[in-house]
C-alpha cells in the first residue's frame, strides 16, 4: 500500500472516530456527583482524564466524599482546579449508590 493512500485511511478512520473521542461539555447547569458518578461521567470534567476519574473511584470506594471540597485529597486536584469546578460538583448526601444489577430474564 502506497504512503499516500495510507495516511488517506488513517485521516479518514480518525475523522470518523472524533465524535466518539470528543467529551461532553458541561452546560451551565450540569452537575456531576463525586459519589455516584461512573469514569467516563468524571471524565467531563475540566482537566480530569481517565487517571485523575479513577483516582476519584478509588477514594470514594476507600472513603466516600461529604463535602464537594474533599475531591482536593485526591493527587492532583488542587485548589485552583476545585475553585473551576466547584459549580458543577455535589456530593449527593455522602454514601454511594449500589451498583446496578443485572437485568433479569
């Protein structure tokens, strides 16, 4: 296969893969709960990317978070971070949801 025609194939795979790549932007409104929400939801936040979602996980599973301010325990959420988030951040009242069961047949 040519160079040319393969760099065309690659241009083209990740043109069609962009949508599936791009996170969803947090609206105005939006708000996102540190003790319930899945990785992927973390990941919409400004500057979290998979390591700092799963770091969020991590904690909550150890010690669930109360107040909103306690996601700065987790390395590398400091408080400039916290001070950009802090709109869309809730803590839903402490303890995590269950995880979802299967359905039933």
């Amino acid at each position: 296969m040519s160079p040319a025609l393969r760099a065309a194939l690659a241009a083209a795979c990740l043109l069609l893969a962009a949508p599936a790549l791009a996170k969803k932007p947090l609206g105005p409104g939006d708000r996102i709960d540190l003790n319930r929400a899945s990785v992927q939801e973390l990941m919409r936040l400004p500057g979290v990317g998979l390591k700092k979602a799963q770091a969020i996980v991590s904690h909550r599973a150890r010690a669930p978070f109360q107040r909103p301010e306690d996601v700065t325990k987790v390395k590398g959420l400091g408080p400039a971070w916290f001070a950009k988030v802090r709109p869309h951040l809730t803590t839903g009242g402490g303890a995590p949801a269950a995880p979802p069961q299967p359905a039933r047949r």
